[in-house]
C-alpha cells in the first residue's frame, strides 16, 4: 500500500520518497492543523479552548517525533495540564455569571481575514520554505531531548534566564493575586 | 524473558505488555468495587452485599460432581458488582435536552482514559521488556502529565450538563485538583531527585540498595527514608484527592451539590466515571506502592542477597525467598497495592469531609510547602553525602527539615490566624424543644 | 566529589540584577510582616535596594569587556550605563509612587516589589546578546507592567488599558518569539553576534530566513519601543495607567528595548541594505507622527504619550546611524539621550501626578490649570522639563538632540536629521501650551485648598530637574564616565 | 524523523502562527483572543524544536556554544516560553477576571474609554 503510494506519488515530489513516517506526521499534522483552525473558527468559547487542547497535544505527539521526549512531555504538564485547564477555569467562571458573553456573533469579517490569513501564510511560506525542503535528514544526535541533557544545558550555558524565570514565576504569582483577589 | 516473547514482533510484544496492564486492572475494578463495599460493611458493623452469587445445585443436577448436588455455594456478594454493572447497563439512558451534547458524551471518556493510560509505565516485575508498557526514561514526567488531564471530564461534565450544581462540582474539582497536583509533584521530584532518574523501574532499582546507605540488611525503601516519608505522606493525601475519594470527595458533595458533576449522567455514562475512580483508585496505589514501598518486591524490606552472603547458613532458606521475591513479582505488587486500596476505604469510612476552604488550605499552606522544604532537604542531602558520607549527611538533613520547617511556621503563624473553625455545638439526635410557651395573646386574638 | 558544573563564571557581573530582584522579595516579605498599609518601610528598602545596585554598576564602570555564563551575560561599558539608567528610572519613580498611590487611594504593597522586579527584566535586557536572556527579560519587564497597569482595581479605564497593553503585549512577543526562531534557525545559536556571519555565508536560504526573522524581531522589539505602525497601544495605556506606572512605562520599558535593539542593529550591520531602509522610514514616520497627532490631544497623559512616540523616534535615528556604522558612531549618544529622556519624563509625569486628589484624577489638560497654586516648584520645574522635551538650551535635551542630530549627519543620514529638527519645532507648540498651563494660569481656587500636598513628589521634581540641568552643564564629564572605556 | 522535510514542520508552524494571528484580529472574546496568542506561541516552540532537531545550520563559528550545543539553544527556548507562558496566562486571566468584576462585560469592542 505505502509503495503503490511512494510509487504513485514519487515523481511529482522529487527529491524524497513517501516512508509511513512522513504519513504518521502528515495525519498529525493534519489533525494539528484541523484543530488550529478549530480554535479559531468555533463561536464558543468551551468549543475553542477544547480545539486547543487537541492541539497542544498532538504537537507533544509531533515532539515525541522529532525525538524531544522530554519537550513532548512537559508540553503535556504546561500546557494541557496547567495552562488550559486554567482558561477552562476562567471560561466556566464568567459561563456561570454571564453565559452569552462567551457566545462570539458570527461575523463577515471572519472570512475576510482566514483568505487575508492564507494568503499571507502562501506568500511567506512561498518565500522562505521551499530552499529547506530537500532538508530531509536530522542533523541532531539521537537523545539530544533526554531529561538528563536538557537538565545538564539548562543549570550550566542557561543558569542565569533560568534562576530570572523564577522572579518570573513569582510575578505571576503575585500579580494574579493582586488582580483577582475578591477584597482588598 | 523467555524466547519465544523475543523473537516477536515489536508491535505484538507491545499489544502483549497493553494486555498485561489493562487486563489485571480492568478484573480489578468490580473485585474493587466489592472490596470496598465488604469492607465498608465491616466498619460500619453490618454485612455488607453478601447475598449475590451464591450458587446453588440442584439435587437432581447431573452435570456437577457428585459432591456438589443439592450444595449451596457462597460466594459472599463477589458477584454483586457484576449485577450492578448489568443493572447499570439496563437502565435507561437518559440525555437532558439542553446539555451540550458532544462535550456530554465526550467527557465520560476524557474521565476514563488518565486512570488507564497513568499506569503505562508501572513496572509489573522484574521482568524488562514484559511489565511496563512503556519504560521511558520520563516515567515520573508521564505520570504527571498524565495526571493532570483527569481534571478535564470532571470539568467538561460540569460544563456540558448545564446544571449549575453540576458546574459548581466541575469548578470545585478543577480547583482541587491543580491545588494538589502540585504537592503531588513536588513530592515525587525529592524522590526522583534522591534516585537520580525519572524512570520508574530505575525507582524500584535504587530502593534495592542498604537502607540510608548505612543498613545493609534492610532495603532502601523511599518510605523508610526521612526524606521519602515525608514524600510518601504528602503524596498519600494528594493521591486521595486527586482521585476524588473521602474525605476529599468535594465535587460530588451528596449534600450540597446533589451528587455534583455527574448528577446529570445516567446508565452507562455514570458507570463509566465510576470505573474510572476506581481504576483510577488501584493505578495510584500502583504508583505508590513502585515510588515508595519498593515496587514488586517483596513486602518485607529486607535484601536477601546481603543476607545469603553474610549468613551462609542461612542460604538454604534465603535461596527460597529469593525466588519468592523474583517470580512472585506481580503478586507481591497487587498485595501492596490492596494493601494501599484498604488505606482508601480506611480512610472513606473514617473522615469527615472537608469543607472547601480548609481543602484549599490544606494543598496550598501545608503539604505545598512541606514538599518543598523536601525538596530543599533532598537536594542538601545529596550535597552533604557528596562532601561528608552518608550518615552525617542523613543526620544534618533530618536537622535542616527542622530547621525550615520552624522557620516556615514561625514566619506564617505572625499573621493572626483567624478562627477556622465553627464554634462547639451540642448536636443531639433527638430533637430537643424548649419548654413550651403559652400562646401569645394578641396571636389568639387575630 | 562535587564537579563544578560552571567553570570561569563570574558571578559578579550579575550581582546588581540579583540585588534588584532580592530587594523586591524583601520587599514582598516586609509587606507580609507588616501589612499595615504604610509603606514608607517599604519604599525606603526598595530605593536602598536600588542604591546598592547603582553603587554596584558603578564599581564595575571601566572594566574590560567581557563575556560569562557560557556567553549569555556580557559586561561593557554601554550596557552598564543603560543598567544604571533603569535603575535611576526606577529609583526616581518609586520616589514620588508613595505619595500618588495614596491620593489614589491604591495603597497595595505589592506595587514595590513588582516595580522592582520588573528593573530586572530591563537590566536583563540590557546586558546580554543572547536572544533568549532578551526575551526573558523582555517578559519579566512586560508581565510585571501589565500588573502594575491594572493595579487600580476599581477603576475602568486602568483595568481596560492593562488588557489592551497585555494582549498586545502577548500578541507583539509572539512575533518576536517567531522571529527569534527564524534567526535561531539561520545561525544555528541564540547569541546576536552570529546573524553578521550567518549572512556572510551567502546561502539563499539562511539569507531568506535571517531578513523574515529579523524583520519579525525588529516589530516585537518596535512594539516595546512603541514605533510608528506598532504605537497604538502607547496612547491609550498611557492614559488609563497609573501616572507613575505610566512614567516607569515609558522610560524604563523603553529604555530596555533601545539597549537590546542597538546591540541587534550592531551585530547585523552586515545586513545593513535590509533594514536600514525600512527602519529609516520608521523612524520618519514615528517622528512626524508622535508631534502632530499630539497637537490635537487633550489629555496630557495623552500629549506625552504620543511626545514619547516622538522621541522613540528620535532615539531610533541615534540606533540607525550607530547601527549603519559602528565602528565611527559609539554608543554615548544614545546613553546619553536615554538619560536626559528618562530624567525629564519621569520629572514631568511626577508633577502631573499632583493632579491625583482623593481618588480621583482627571488629567485632561485644562486640570492642569492652577498646578502651581498647589506647588511653585513643581511648576517651576515642569518648564524646565518641557523646555528639556522640546530640546532648548539649557537642558539636557538640547545636547541630547544636538548629539543625534550629529550623529545622523556622519552617518549620511540627512533626510533624518533634517525631519528630527522639523519635528521639534512642531513640538514646541504643545510642550509651551502644557508650561504655559501648569505655571501661567490660575484654576478654581476651591479645589486646590483641598489638595494636599506631598514632599517626595516636590523632591522629586526638584531633583529631575536639577539632574536635567546639570547633565546639560556637566556634559562632557558625564559622557565620559558613562562611556568611558 | 528521517524522511520528512523539514521544511513540512516549517510550514505547519507557520499555518498554526498564521491561524492564530488571524485569530486575534478577527476574534472578540479577550479570552479567546489569548488562546490564539498560545497557538502562536506554540507554532513558534514546534519551528525551534524543528530547527533544533534539524540542525539546519550549525555553521556558525562565532556562536558562543560549543559543538552540540545548538540543538539544546532551541529546547532551551521552548522551556521558557513554556515558563513565560504560564506566567502570562495567570496575568492575564487575572486581568480578565478584573475587568469583568467591573463592567460584567468582556467584550473587546466595547473597550472605549480610553480615546482620544
């Protein structure tokens, strides 16, 4: 099945051969793109946030590919697990005072800018991608995306933004007190 | 392992080692189910369901042995959640008119799912290649993110039922669970951060060795370590809460929020968020019983190697422990982990509930911070062994996890601590009413 | 044994930022201990915090150049003086904050620690070429500015600037993130000092991913600095803020951005042909921009928004002719000028500060009648400032113009300097009207016998205006220990 | 993943920034309008992961990372804004939750007052 495609496809794509790996990204990239269009696209807000779950995390699924286990598993915990759950928070919040503010209209201008958005995402991509798509092999060394490496470069080469990001961290912490604590 | 399981293909030795995990856990569930209830019954001094499943054999049966006619069997209720499963699934499906339908059926699954892909990586035995469905060097890292997507049906089932008191069970939960996750995590990180990897069978590994460096008869055992147990009793409590049981079982307060997030949820639908707490109930204690209590081996911490080298009179014995502790593996695991089971019920047919405020108080002022200075103690501790040796080392991290902890409580307690808790009261089960006053006139009059 | 895991790490080179960032904790913890609203405590630990890093920077003036921390922190001479400009910008602000916040009636503690840890973000900046520090920084600045935009919890407008600021705050980083992809992606690493060879390599491809990347960076960098096309959050937000936030926003924040935008167009000044061009019309634009639309305002937070829209701009053609040719154009111009800048605006929002009363603040331009019943210095000193802002002798703003005026012509960049002075003409018009109403003319007396009256504020003007004064007269000792070798 | 160019990780970063910054100009919601912030953000993390993976070029002499420490600068990157992002979304949603306990409406277009 995968030769008759490779065999069918072949010679319009020169220069790589169609391998199940370059399918099982297609289908999650696919899916990726689906849902990025989702988030965008749906009126509801609950619907959106959802999309945008799907889409963190099949590109931790796409991280796992390019072999950055650890990146694809702390994209779960960040961004599925803390991030979005948070915006889940604050969106059922203002659901249960307000349920209509969180309906958007649907818009003319909505298509207006997805054309605008396509048309500008052909023009860059025409300009910068087509020199990189004979790029086909990974440059990196195998485990490059081992907890135990990006610890190692994360306390020596980048010790200095790493102890900023706890004043970071900090300041979020206390900003998000300040702003949404119910008294003063 | 043995041959024949090598020589297989990759992707059938992965639906071997799926099977392996989700068969055990999937019979565990009604077995649990049951478990709980007996024992349920036990404390609360009544029976418990014990009439489903007993068999009886006709006298005039010809198809059972000879000894069995005309015999009743008891199984004592072990049957009964296999009737509830079917009475479940009999029972009328009943979707409300104005839920958000995809998200209503969706979240029974996002429920399910954590509870069965968290234990992916729980090594079974000491068998590589064969237990853990995936032995990753980012095991403790899975079970975090995994953990943290439990929140999501709870949440989106509020949301879809649209049922305020539902909405309510969906918030309260998200809310516990984030305010646990972290005390969850800081906690398993001293213990990675003591074994030095994030794999989990590497965990088990390094709970083989002589306890704090310095007992050579008894294994290292994280529970058994100052640092771990600390650990291990922050992790039990968040662990608790993450899976939604008493005493932290807010989002479905009976009393308040009429059965809460899955009050709209019926037939099928309930019983899957139902299999999913209990499944979710026996992966944890899994998780436990491999972070803290030295995963598959035996539950006694003792490293018989040792014992076989230093006694060699003993090695005739030690020999057959030994083999116990190898090929026993799977059934040393699952007794940890019923003994941890029995710690849930335990605690469901013992505490009170929490009120909300002190449940939040609770994750964020007291086990957040112990897990931290933990964490401190753990990363001084290994510092100090470096430099010191192992003793020293123990003994000044023991004085350093003092030391925070005094100075965390002195800085907190300068804030006056308000009154948390309601005044006493009599309560009296009988109603008791005042000395009955003559009627007022002027009531008569009108 | 313990493997030292960082070898040849100079830890001294970061101590003035950690001294910034533990003050805020102190602070912070302070707050804790005694929350009882009275915050002197707290500002005098804050501006000893400052003191120390400022003393701190100032050891370090004349040391050679040099790199650390696997090459994320470098030390010279201009970044050290851009710190020491975020420093005395945070220290003058948090001077005359007490008194405002609590004529606002917005007494929270916790504005000290967020001021001064957002200083760090700004001094981060300011001493690194590597684009992730910036972007660190950047972000530690931003995050705590949208706090501190919508710390007026009670008021509309504060709440709405702090959202307007903080999605177009995410929005802007996000290009900026994207761009420092495409820059990582063409030379392979995240220091600055790479994209000057990566384009001497001469590969189309790295070409075409460096000028998109580049171009990315300069819009996120471009929002912070609030240049022409991307200034349309700086007006409103000006205006809705807190005053102080306000004067801290628009001089510490930028401050930040020019610091990292002059090392970017320095290390790319091989790719001179693509952005001089661009950035030249930007800064034009930006210019002619800021002055006219601010001739029709008629809030004067407004009016020195849109006037710091301006002097963005003039501070660009500073960058652009450094960035054209580095080796003849150093780096005292643009220190120099973000000095007296941030000097003479954090003096001007100080004194409009006063018109804060009970609460309330209104801040169109005719509230600004009758400021000097409430304090001649104050108003005295307003002139000064806007007599600085419009680049008149004897101020600081006029060397400072002067200077870049200078620079722009060895840099053949005479279109520029001829629309910078243009523009400062136009400019005088609303600066003299702003003096002229502060000083010349009388408001309703009943109001200002209520308005009290707070000496940091005084003291604070009276300082900026000094300072301004003296940088004009003691310029060239100035210049000399800022940018001394 | 050998095989795949890496150019196609390129250009689906590229669509998902795309999307989302269509996203924010079109979307009305300020929550929404950040979640398309986080899809950018996240476009972004997938091309340094792509470049880092990729090794596109790492030629560069001047750069101050040693041999094979390239790869490691893009992951770097995408821990912090990992981190950033997670501030931000505390921030931020602390600023939603402000201004709706104000005005008890979120909608962008009604954000008025500030004009000149």
């Amino acid at each position: 099945m995968l030769n008759l495609f490779a065999a069918v496809a072949a010679p319009k794509m020169a220069g790589f051969a169609i391998t199940g790996e370059l399918l099982f990204f297609a289908a999650l990239a696919g899916l990726a793109m689906l849902s990025a269009v989702g988030v965008v696209a749906f009126n509801n807000a609950v619907r959106s946030a959802l999309c945008l779950v799907l889409n963190f995390f099949v590109l931790a699924g796409i991280y796992f590919t390019l072999n950055a286990e650890m990146m694809g598993i702390t994209q779960v915990v960040v961004y599925t697990g803390a991030i979005m759950v948070l915006f889940l928070f604050v969106i059922m919040l203002l659901n249960l005072s307000a349920p209509a503010l969180l309906q958007d209209k649907n818009d003319p201008k909505t298509a207006v800018g997805m054309t605008l958005g396509m048309v500008m995402f052909t023009l860059v991509a025409l300009q910068v991608l087509p020199g990189l798509m004979s790029k086909t092999e990974p440059g990196a060394v195998d485990g490059y995306g081992s907890p135990v490496n990006v610890g190692r470069a994360l306390f020596t080469g980048f010790v200095i933004p790493f102890e900023a990001v706890s004043i970071l961290l900090l300041i979020g912490i206390v900003g998000s007190i300040l702003l949404a604590k119910r008294r003063f | 392992m043995a041959e024949w399981y090598d020589n297989l293909h990759p992707v059938w030795q992965a639906l071997i080692r799926v099977l392996l995990f989700v068969g055990p856990l999937l019979t565990m569930v009604p077995a649990l189910i049951w478990f709980e209830r007996r024992v349920l019954g036990w404390f609360q001094d009544r029976i418990g369901p014990n009439r489903v499943g007993n068999i009886t054999f006709q006298k005039k049966d010809k198809w059972v042995p000879e000894f069995l006619r005309g015999k009743k069997i008891r199984l004592f209720g072990l049957i009964q959640p296999i009737a509830d499963g079917i009475k479940l699934f009999l029972k009328e499906d009943i979707t409300p008119s104005s839920v958000d339908k995809v998200i209503y059926f969706l979240a029974p699954a996002l429920a399910l799912f954590p509870a069965f892909a968290l234990g992916a990586t729980l090594p079974w035995g000491p068998f590589k290649g064969l237990t853990p469905v995936a032995d990753v060097n980012i095991g403790v890292l899975w079970i975090m993110a995994i953990s943290s997507l439990g929140v999501y049906g709870v949440v989106l089932s509020g949301y879809a039922s649209n049922n305020k008191y539902s909405l309510l069970g969906g918030l309260r939960s998200s809310a516990q669970l984030i305010s646990y996750e972290l005390g969850m995590g800081v906690s398993l990180a001293c213990i990675a951060l003591s074994t030095g990897s994030l794999k989990l069978t590497d965990m088990v590994t390094a709970q083989e060795g002589p306890l704090w460096g310095v007992v050579p008869a008894v294994s290292n055992w994280n529970i058994l370590t100052p640092h771990g147990a600390i650990a291990a009793v922050v992790f039990a409590i968040c662990m608790v809460a993450e899976t939604n049981r008493a005493p932290f079982d807010l989002p479905e307060a009976e009393n308040e929020l009429v059965a809460g997030y899955h009050t709209e949820y019926s037939s099928m639908k309930f019983a899957v968020f139902f299999m999913g707490e209990y499944a979710a109930m026996a992966v944890y204690g899994g998780i436990f019983a491999t972070v803290f209590l030295g995963g598959w081996h035996m539950p006694i911490p003792v490293r018989w190697d040792y014992i076989a080298e230093s006694q060699p009179m003993l090695s005739g014995v030690v020999s057959y422990f030994q083999w116990a502790d190898f090929w026993m593996a799977p059934a040393w695991f699952l007794l940890k982990v019923w003994i941890i089971i029995f710690g849930f019920v335990w605690l469901r047919a013992t505490m009170p509930r929490l009120r909300y405020d002190q449940l939040m108080s609770l994750g964020w002022k007291t086990l957040l911070p112990i897990a931290t200075v933990n964490l401190i103690v753990v990363a001084t501790w290994l510092l100090l062994q470096e430099v010191a040796g192992p003793g020293p080392a123990l003994a000044l991290s023991v004085c350093t996890f003092a030391a925070l902890w005094i100075i965390f409580r002195a800085v907190t307690r300068l804030e006056p601590a308000k009154e948390n808790f309601l005044p006493n009261r009599e309560i009296s089960m009988v109603e008791v009413k005042p000395a009955e006053k003559p009627e007022a006139p002027e009531a008569a009059v009108a | 044994m313990i493997q030292t895991l960082m070898p040849n790490t100079n830890w001294s080179m970061v101590l003035p930022i950690a001294m910034v960032a533990v003050a805020g904790i102190f602070a912070l913890i302070l707050e804790m201990l005694f929350p009882k609203r009275d915050n002197n405590l707290i500002v005098w630990a804050s501006q000893i915090g400052l003191l120390m890093a400022a003393a701190m920077l100032i050891r370090q003036f004349g040391l050679e150049t040099e790199t650390s921390f696997a090459g994320t922190i470098i030390r010279d001479q201009f970044g050290l003086a851009m710190q020491l400009v975020c420093v005395i910008g945070a220290s003058a602000t948090i001077a005359f904050s007490e008194g405002y916040l609590r004529e606002k009636k917005i007494p929270f503690g916790e504005f000290y620690p967020l001021m001064l840890w957002s200083t760090v973000g700004a001094m981060m900046m300011c001493c690194t070429e590597n684009l992730l520090v910036m972007f660190v920084g950047l972000e530690i600045l931003s995050i705590a500015l949208y706090v501190l935009a919508g710390i007026s919890r009670v008021e509309e407008k504060g709440e709405e600037s702090a959202l307007k600021y903080f999605l177009l705050g995410a929005f802007a980083s996000g290009f900026l993130l994207y761009g420092i992809a495409n820059v990582y992606g063409a030379t392979g690493g995240l220091g600055i000092e790479g994209i000057g060879l990566a384009w001497e390599s001469k590969d189309p491809n790295v070409q075409a991913l460096l000028a998109f990347g580049l171009a990315l960076l300069l819009i996120g960098l471009g929002f912070k600095a609030s240049f022409f096309p991307f200034h349309q959050w700086t007006p409103d937000v000006y205006q809705g803020a807190p005053t102080n936030v306000t004067a801290f926003m628009a001089t510490v924040g930028k401050t930040a951005a020019f610091a990292f935008l002059f090392r970017l167009l320095e290390s790319a000044t091989a790719m001179q042909a693509i952005w001089a061009p661009a950035l030249g019309l930007i800064a034009v634009l930006t210019m002619l921009y800021g002055n006219i639309v601010a001739l029709m305002q008629k809030d004067v937070k407004r009016v020195l928004g849109y006037s710091s829209i301006s002097h963005a701009g003039y501070i660009l053609v500073a960058l652009i002719a450094h960035g054209k040719n580095p080796g003849r154009i150093g780096p005292e111009t643009v220190i120099y000028y973000v000095l007296s800048y941030t000097l003479m605006t954090i003096g001007s929002f100080a004194v409009i500060s006063l018109l804060a009363h009970d609460g309330k603040e209104s801040t169109g331009l005719d509230d600004l009648r009758g400021l000097w019943q409430r304090s001649r210095v104050a108003a005295a000193c307003m002139v000064v400032f806007m007599v600085s802002l419009m680049g008149l002798p004897p101020t600081s703003g006029f060397f400072g113009k002067l200077l870049i005026f200078q620079d722009a012509l060895n840099a053949d960049l005479l279109p520029l300097a001829v629309v910078l002075a243009v523009s400062s003409i136009v400019s005088a018009a609303y600066y003299l009207n702003i003096a002229r109403l502060v000083a010349l003319t009388d408001g309703p007396t009943e109001e200002i016998s209520f308005a009290r009256f707070r000496p940091a504020i005084q003291n604070t003007c009276v300082l900026c205006a000094v300072a301004v004064i003296a940088a004009m007269v003691f310029y060239s000792p100035l210049t000399q220990f800022l940018s001394s070798r | 993943m050998s095989g795949v160019p890496l150019a196609a990780y390129l250009a689906l970063g590229l669509f998902m920034f795309m999307t989302g910054v269509v996203g924010v100009v079109i979307r009305r919601s300020p929550i929404v309008i950040f979640m398309c912030i986080e899809l950018m953000l996240n476009a972004v993390n997938l091309t340094f992961l792509a470049f880092a993976r990729y090794q596109f070029s790492p030629m560069v002499a001047g750069n101050s990372f040693k041999e094979g420490q390239s790869a490691m600068a893009g992951q770097m990157m995408v821990i912090f804004v990992m981190a950033v992002a997670a501030a931000e979304v505390a921030v931020g949603l602390g600023i939603i939750m402000a201004i709706f306990r104000l005005r008890d409406n979120i909608d962008i277009d009604e954000m008025n007052l500030l004009k000149g």
